[in-house]
C-alpha cells in the first residue's frame, strides 16, 4: 500500500467531468430499446388485472390467430421450462416461508400486473394487440393489502401453502433490553410509516434474448444492474448450462434498486428464445413497470427511545412490519436487516432491539430502493431524536450532541457488534449549522409564532448514518445471503501505453468509468485519456458482484487499487531487470522506477509493459504481459455519515410547505471526484425529498394500483425543489486502503427525516406532533384542522408523542 | 406508447378538416396539440379510428386584437398565449393562466382551442373563460355558430362540440379591472387540485373555479355575497357553495372545499389590488 500511497495526485480528489457523459448526452449512447436483432421478435405480457384471482382457465385461441402472432403461452404452457421457481437470495432466516415464484403463475394471480400469459409476434404493437385478446377466466378472490390486516387470524392467505401471510420474524436484542425500558426516566414511543415507493428509472426495464442454437448458446441483453448475479441465477431457473450464457447489461439508465432483481420478463425472454430459436425483445411501458417493477419500502415502525432525564440515551427498540408483497423477489426479505443494525444511529447507547416481521400482502412485490433499509432505520431515529428533544426540553442540536459517539479515527465496535470503521459527528453538524445560520433561523421561527404569522417556520435536524460497502462474504454467510459480497478488477496495460479496466461493477448512471480511471491513472502514471473502462458484459467481464448498496467504489475501486498494486509489484521486477539494479534500489512515483540516487536511470510503466510484451528480456520466472487482476472481499463494511438541515415554510391555511433552504455536510470518506459526489447528493436529497413530501405508491381496497402513472405518483421535478448548499467533512475510511465509504444513497437517507422533522416543528404552535409520509399539503391541512389547538412547544410539553398511525385521519391519501 | 391502432389524415385547411369530420363522424377525433387525447390513447381509454390532424392549420393560430374584444385562433399554443403583449395589455389573466398550465414541453404544443374542447375540469384555460364570459366560436358544414362559455362546458369532458365541429376561436373581452387567477397545485405541473379565477368586469366581479365539480363552475354565491356589499374575506366563505368537487389522489372533497374558500378570498385580494 504504501509503495502508492505516496504517489502524486493528479486526477483523485479532483472535480474532473465524467468521461461517459458526453455519448449518454448527444444520445449515441446504446440502451437495451436502441438495439435490434435481424429477425427479432416481439414480446408481450397479459398481467392479472384482479389483485387475487384464481386462474380457472386461459384461452389463446384467439390472439394465436390475430395478424404477426407466432406464439401465445400461458403460465401452465411454460411449466415445463423452469428448473426452479425465481430466485430468494435473502432467505432471512432457517423458517422463512419462501413461496415458488413462477416467472408466469399458473393457478393463482397475486398482485395486480402478476403476468398470466405472453405473447410472441412479428412487431410490437401486434403483440401487444394480441395480448389484449387473450381471453383469461379469472375468478376473483378476497384481496389483502394491508400488512395488519394480513396478519389478523383468518386472514386471507395470499399464499395458500403457508399457514398465515408472515414469511419471517427476524430479531436482534442486545443488552437488558427490557429492564433498560422499565428503568429508565423518559420512554417515548412514536409509531411511522414509510411509504411505499415506485423506483422510476428514467429508462424502463428492457431485455433481448438472442440464441445461437447451433452453439446452444444464449444471449441476454438486459437493462439491469447486475449481469453477473443474472447469469448465475438465470441458468439455475431455466437449467442452463452457466457457461452456455451471456449476459450483457449495455448502457442502463438508472435503476435504484429496481434493476437488483432476476424478473419474470427476464426469464420468460430465455425460455422462449431456448423454445424458440429467435431473438426476442421486450421493452416495459412506463405503466407496466408501475405494476411489474419491484416497489420500495412499505413499513410500518414502531421506534421506541428510552432515556434518562437529561435526555441521555440508554436504549432504542424498533419493531418493524415489512411489506414483502406477493413474493419473495432477489433480496426482498433482506431489505430491512440492511437497516436492522442501524437503529441507534450516531447515538450511543446500552440496550438495543430490533424485530422485523415480513408480511405478504396482494401487492407488487418490494424490494431494493435507493439506501434499502438504511432510510427506513434514519427515519426512525432522527424522527424519536426529535421526539425526545421535545419530550427532555432540549434543542434537538443539543440534544444529538449529547449522545453522539465520540469521534473515532479507528475503528470502534458499537452496540450491535458492528465495528464502525470512522466517525466525526460533531464535525459535520458544526459545519452544517453554520452554512444553515441555525440561530438566525431560530429567531426568525420565534418571530413568526409571536406574530401569529400564517406562514410558520420549521427546522429540521437529522445527523444520519448508513452502511455502505457490501459485503465481507462471511458477514453475509451469517445474514444468510447466498451469494458473497467481494468485487474483481482487471488492470491490461498495453504494450502501446494504453490500459484497459476491466471491472465487476456495472455502473448504470454513477460514472464509474471515470472514477476508474482517475484511480488507475493516478497510480500507473498513465494519462487519464488512455484508460478505458470495460463493464457489464460477462463475456468481458467474468468476475463480479455488480452495482447496488453504494458498494461500486468502496469494493470494486479498492479491488482496483489493489490490481494496481500487483501491476507495480510485476513492473517493478521488469523494471529492476532492464535497470539492472535490485528492486530495492527503486523509487516509484506517478508511472516511473528510477534508480534511487541516480534518477535519469528510469523506466516508465508504459515502457514496461511494452518490454513485457515483447518478452526479449525478461527476469527469470516472470510471464510475459503486464496484466494483473484483483479480487477484492472487504474486512468490513464502510459506514459514511453526515448533517442534514432543512427549513420550511408551512402555510397553514392551505398545508402547502416550502423548503426555504437545504444545507447537507456529508461524510463518505475520502473524495475521489467532487463533482460526481455532488451530483449523487443533490439526486439523493431530491429522491429523499420526494420521498417525504410526494411520492406514495397507493392501492385500493382491492389491491388496484391507484397511483398508476406519472400523472397521479407525484414525481417531483427541479421546479419543486430547492437549491442544496452542500459541503463534506473527511474523515478517511479504515475499511479500505482508499479511504473511501460510498454516497450513492447518503442524500435519499439523510434527507426524509430532516424534511418531516422540519414540518413538524413549524407545526408544534398548533400542537402537532406527527404527520406520516408523504408530507402533502392535504395531510398538513387535515392535521391542522383535526389538531387540538394546544401547542407542543418546541422545548417540551407533555404532549404524548404516539404516533397517528396508518391510515388515520391525516392520512386521506393512504390506504382505505 | 403503443396506442390501438388508427388511420391518421392531415387536415389541409379548416375546410378539409371539416369534409373529414363529416366523412368519419364519431369514429373520428381531431389531433391538435394531443397533450390531452394522446394519454388517454396511450392507455387506450380513448381508441379513435380515424385521428384528423389539425395541428399545422397555422391561419387558426393568431392573437389579434377586434375592438371590444381580442380573437385567440383556435390552434394558438399555449406559449404563444403565455407571451402576447395584446393579451398582456387587454387581458392578461389568460396569458398569465396560460403560463400555469403543464411545463414548458405542454405549453409548446397544447392549444387553447384543444384545452377548451376536451371539457376536462381541471383544467385552467375554461374556468378563465367562464369567468370572462368568453365566447367559443364553432364551424361546421352547415356554418358558423358562436356559443358562450357558461353554455359551452356541459359536463365531464363533455362539450357543446358535436362529433362534426370545429373549434375556431376564442373571444375574449378586453378586461379594464383587475383579475387573478389562484393556482393550487402540489407540483408545477400538475393540474389545478383547486382553482379560482376573479375578474373585476361591468362594476362588480366574476369568479370561476376549476376542479370543484363536472365542468368548471361560476362562484355565483361569492358574486352575489360582495354584490351585497361583503368583503372579500366573508365572499369567500360562499366559495364552496353548490360544487360537487372530486375526491382522489390529488385531494379530498373536504380539503378541495377548503381550498375554494382559501383561494378566493386570495384571488378576491389580488384582483381588487391590481
């Protein structure tokens, strides 16, 4: 490590522009609907329109016979081509009720969009004309969409097999958990829901299947974020030979999470194309993917602090339902144990408890979205931090302050038996209240309340945490995830002096391509220009993990770095050879080995790797070529941090708020790019704030999507937004040589509670102390209207802190 | 989008639509800016045989001014209503109102002629007409007929158009009093969760309301309230009065109610300070 860690920086930690941008802006770029196979076929799907249903009968007489048709099947017409149901790889725990997940159900739908037949035909729009004459006899069943309501005695199963609708209790309890509640001064308890989220990748999901049948060989093109995971679970679904398949994830225009699953559509574009010896191609609609495309969140939490009454923490106890939907997708069970170790934030404490139940429900399966646990467990915290602050008197500021862990530059085991790797808290608050002008904005709030101003003031605090860095493998082995968590990198230097990298992240809008080379350039002194970055194809790319829980940078670039390190380590033999000194006799700096004390004797990376290439004159027992590849697994996860701040303006006649200002510090480690840090964060805040303030997924009754397109799920724009004052604290990861712990998802985790917690406290005048998410101005108006008109003062009062709950009054938008 | 498929003409000339229009009759629809028909046929809740496409008609896109009152042709796009200096001087609450609807894509290809033809009540552009007592000019090929806003919007979605006419223009009156219209939406580019539009006209005020019911309503318990010599503040408590406003995800019946009193008293302020 040290051999580079004193190179020169000429492109890490520089705000450089992302190198893939320029093709992904003039529209050359390719994604999955820019390609076309000669003698392609079209595919498409006929989704259950009944939330519950069984299947009674599917006649494709009709559509087989209408223009372009070449085939239509329905789920039991394809039983005979899986191996294997779709894969769980999150089976959370040893009794976990784990249903068969067909990639086309055959007797039963169970959510609204569950697909129940496909049709094959010349053009898109006969296929999908075709799908719509496919006559299914459906006959509807009760519908359950409400997780409480799933669990009640005598339920209605959503899967027949199981005895009751909850697939898994997962649980964590550390300390005295009990006698810790029992005994302490203050125990608030508040009760929140997190809505459920439709991910909204700019581009829709995609696949081309093409087969070469004289090879027995396939394939799939697919806009997802994780080719390799595919490849392997793909070829156990369908009783592939692995090594028969290719798949290939070309330009993908973002996923969230959405594209981390092995779908349906991508398995049934295989099987068809194995059935049938063509190319095939589905491309999803906007509205099918509001149905067919996993969902995000959907959890109710119980979050409990116990403190004494000073407001110094002892305890946190969390109780989690989690909506799994009607299946069990990739990592759907996983999501909330990603959070499960995070329920005492950057606070320090002696009893924790953590307990999630899973619960089926006749709604699209959940599964990854941006922070995946991690924003479900910072909502919980920051949101009882408040709660306590209000109950203990105290400024929530001085409240946090006062249970922060120290700062730590090694790293330190918490509660939970994690070891967080670095941590300065108190760093980043200070910062971030004096970009915010906290106390300016404080007096301003008083002045409003004194002048009975319409227009309110709230300030919200949330000082967040996550984990980045997925994952030591054997961390993983013991969440019971199947898969490991390591990531590969190749470095080939040309004998030309230029370098291709190779990489098993599969970067889809996060400008790998350009981190990468920064690094490489960095430490093999080669020109910035000269690296090409060479992703998301299997066939080039063998080894790899793949893009998701912000773990690009933190395992696969430091899988680089060390993939440098051999290229050095090798150069350095040929170079001593060629200089005919010992290697010890070298310095290395920025590419170039020259002869300690007499520095004109020198040899450049470029000129070794040509000397390797030619292999004229190499020391004995080295191979020619200068190529080195890395496997990374990592010691521990990465856990970056930060202060978000965020000041509201609530118009109470109409509950219309306004974000006045947004200042966010965060903490990922050392900065390899700026600009692309800036660019996660501000992406990241903006989900965040749709998050807590629009976006709410909403199902009726009978498990209809009432949300069902961009018109009525309220995406919001740049128009809605604010502008982000942003600014970051250093301090350097000690999970990894490059100091670096991920900000993919910092913004969308960090951001809901400071947003809701602001509302809040504009509210407290009129003795308001809990609205869920979405945050809409309806919501803000009927918790005015409903509130008793008592003020819960800023400072405390005893107004009880119990949660409204879901699907109460102020929830008019929520599930009826 | 892959819509149920359809025949597609292009109109020529207001004439040729019009021989279109009486060659296909109700199979047929006129494709203007589409920024209103196009999703329902992307959903295929609207399935068309025949689309007539009147959208490069460009003598019915003009703003011109006609003595007491400014003509709007018919396939004027909203960014050109947004921006004329005729509107600005004589009646500006339609180009401000224009400049609310949708983003700026809409506004570039959605025309205030389509607006007022789809009947939808949350839309902008007719609650504005309503409150200006605008008129609709109609042709067909059995000739020309004026009809009045208050007769023109005659349920949802549902207009004073039949499957033969054609939309020409838009007569607004030139305004000398002061006007506002109230937009209340959670992002920019929704519709209207509640509107309120209010003209001072012929000594007293006009005040409409968009989304509060079927078609766009006239707020006549707030006229008569400040016809009686109320204030604005006590007008507006009647703003409520005899609508039917939708509950859905956008928002409530009751919270919409609250809303039109809200927003009226605001609108009521503005236009009387202008």
């Amino acid at each position: 490590m040290a051999q580079v860690a004193e190179q020169a920086q000429k492109y890490v930690g520089g705000g450089i522009l992302r190198k893939e941008d320029p093709e992904l802006l003039n529209g050359a770029a390719r994604f999955i609907d820019d390609m076309s196979i000669p003698g392609m076929l079209w595919v498409s799907f006929v989704r259950s329109p009944f939330a519950h249903a069984t299947i009674n009968s599917v006649d494709t007489s009709r559509a087989a016979s209408m223009p372009g048709v070449k085939g239509v099947y329905s789920g039991t017409d394809l039983a005979d081509e899986w191996a294997d149901g779709l894969p769980c790889a999150w089976p959370v725990t040893e009794d976990i009720k784990a249903p068969k997940h067909w990639p086309i159900a055959k007797d039963k739908a169970r959510f609204a969009g569950d697909a129940v037949a496909v049709v094959v035909a010349e053009t898109r729009a006969q296929a999908v004309d075709a799908a719509e004459t496919v006559d299914v006899d459906y006959e509807p069943l009760d519908v359950v969409v409400d997780m409480e309501a799933a669990l009640q005695d005598g339920a209605t199963k959503v899967h027949d097999e199981f005895e009751n609708n909850s697939s898994y209790v997962w649980n964590l309890d550390v300390g005295e958990v009990d006698q810790v509640f029992n005994d302490a001064a203050v125990v608030v308890k508040e009760r929140y829901y997190h809505p459920r989220l439709i991910p909204n990748a700019i581009e829709p999901r995609g696949v081309i299947c093409q087969p070469n049948p004289a090879q027995g060989e396939y394939t799939l093109y697919s806009a997802t974020q994780i080719p390799h995971i595919l490849k392997v679970t793909l070829a156990l679904t369908l009783g592939l030979p692995e090594q028969k398949l290719r798949v290939v994830a070309p330009e993908v225009g973002g996923g969230f999470g959405s594209k981390l699953n092995v779908y349906a559509e991508e398995a049934t574009c295989l099987a068809l194309g194995r059935k049938l010896g063509v190319p095939l191609k589905w491309i999803e609609t906007r509205s099918e993917g509001y149905l067919a495309t996993t969902h995000g969140r959907d959890v109710i939490q119980d979050m409990e602090v116990a403190a004494d009454e000073n407001g110094k923490i002892v305890g946190f106890r969390a109780n989690l339902l989690a909506d799994m939907g009607a299946y069990l997708q990739l990592v759907t069970p996983g999501i909330p144990i990603l959070g499960a170790f995070l329920y005492h934030g950057v606070y320090d404490c002696q009893a924790y408890s953590f307990t999630c139940t899973g619960v089926f429900t006749n709604k699209t399966p959940t599964d990854a979205y941006r922070g995946a646990g991690r924003p479900e467990a910072t909502y919980a915290v920051e949101r009882i931090m408040d709660a306590l602050a209000r109950r203990v008197r105290k400024d929530p500021v001085e409240l946090r302050r006062l249970n922060f862990l120290e700062p730590f530059d090694e790293a330190r085991e918490v509660i939970t038996g994690l070891s967080f790797d670095s941590g300065n808290y108190g760093a980043a608050l200070d910062k971030a209240l004096d970009m915010f002008g906290y106390d300016e904005l404080r007096a301003e709030q008083q002045r409003r309340r004194d002048a009975g101003d319409d227009k309110l003031l709230g300030i919200g605090v949330s000082t967040y945490i996550e984990m980045c860095g997925l994952a030591p493998s054997q961390v993983l082995a013991s969440l019971r995830y199947v898969a490991g968590g390591w990531e590969a990198a190749t470095i080939r230097c040309h004998p030309t002096g230029k370098v291709t990298v190779i990489t098993g992240t599969s970067p889809h809008g996060q400008g790998h391509v350009t981190a990468w080379s920064q690094i490489v350039a960095d430490e093999l002194g080669v020109d910035f220009e000269d690296i090409e970055v060479l992703h998301g194809d299997t066939a080039i790319s063998p080894l790899g993990m793949d893009s998701y829980g912000s773990r690009s940078l933190s395992v696969g670039g430091v899988a680089l770095h060390y993939a440098a390190e051999k290229v050095i380590t090798k150069a350095r033999t040929i170079a001593a050879h060629e200089l005919e000194v010992s290697e010890e006799d070298l310095e290395y700096s920025s590419g170039t080995f020259s002869v300690k004390g007499a520095p004109d004797k020198s040899k450049t990376i470029p000129e070794v790797a040509f000397s390797a290439w030619t292999a004229h004159n190499l020391p004995e027992g080295t191979e020619p070529g200068l190529e080195e590849t890395h496997v990374f697994d990592p010691p521990n996860f990465t856990f970056p941090s930060g202060t978000h701040l965020c000041a509201i303006e609530v118009d109470t006649e109409t509950g219309m708020t306004n974000i006045l200002k947004y200042v966010a510090v965060d903490d990922c480690g050392t900065a390899i790019n700026p600009i692309i840090i800036e660019g996660q964060v501000h992406g990241g805040i903006a989900q965040g704030i749709a998050e807590a303030m629009y976006e709410e997924a909403v199902y009726d009754e009978n498990g209809v999507l009432m949300t069902s397109s961009m018109s009525n799920y309220r995406v919001p724009s740049a128009a809605e937004l604010p502008t982000f004052e942003t600014d970051r604290v250093e301090t350097p990861s000690t999970t990894n040589p490059l100091g670096v712990k991920g900000i993919g998802e910092a913004g969308t985790i960090a951001s809901p509670p400071a947003v809701v917690n602001a509302t809040i406290d504009a509210l407290l005048p009129l003795g308001i102390d809990h609205i869920d998410m979405p945050v809409s101005p309806e919501r803000v108006w009927a918790a005015i209207r409903n509130a008793s008109g008592s003020s819960v003062d800023a400072r405390g009062t005893d107004a009880t802190a119990a949660g409204s709950g879901v699907g109460s009054a102020d929830t008019p938008g929520g599930e009826a | 989008m892959i819509p149920a498929e359809f025949d597609y003409e292009l109109a020529e000339s207001g004439e040729h639509a019009l021989q279109l229009l009486e060659q296909h009759g109700d199979e047929a629809k006129l494709l203007a800016g589409g920024h209103s028909l196009l999703p329902l046929m992307k959903l295929r809740l609207a399935t068309p045989s025949m689309l007539i496409d009147i959208g490069r008609l460009d003598d019915m896109s003009y703003i011109s001014d006609d003595g007491d009152a400014i003509a709007i042709g018919a396939l004027t796009r909203h960014e050109v209503v947004e921006g004329s200096d005729v509107l600005k001087e004589h009646c500006a609450i339609v180009a401000h109102t224009a400049g609310e609807i949708g983003d700026r894509q809409v506004r570039h290809f959605g025309t205030i002629g389509g607006s007022l033809a789809h009947g939808d009540p949350a839309s902008d552009l007719p609650t504005v007409m309503l409150a200006l007592d605008a008129q609709v000019v109609v042709r067909s090929s059995s000739g020309e007929r004026t009809v009045a806003a208050n007769e023109f919007f005659t349920g949802l979605f549902e207009t004073a158009l039949g499957p033969t006419d054609l939309l020409t223009e838009i007569r607004v009156p030139k305004l000398t009093g002061g006007w506002s219209y109230q937009k209340f939406h959670h992002r920019a580019q929704d519709w209207a969760i509640v509107g309120v539009a209010a003209v001072q006209r012929n000594g007293g005020a006009s005040v409409a309301l968009t989304n509060m019911g079927e078609v766009p309503l006239r707020a006549s318990g707030v006229e008569q309230a400040l016809a009686s010599g109320n204030d604005a503040a006590a007008a507006a408590e009647e703003a409520a009065e005899n609508t039917s406003p939708p509950s859905d995800p956008f928002g409530s019946a009751d919270y919409r109610r609250a809303l039109a009193k809200v927003l009226t008293r605001r609108a009521l302020q503005e236009a009387m300070g202008r």
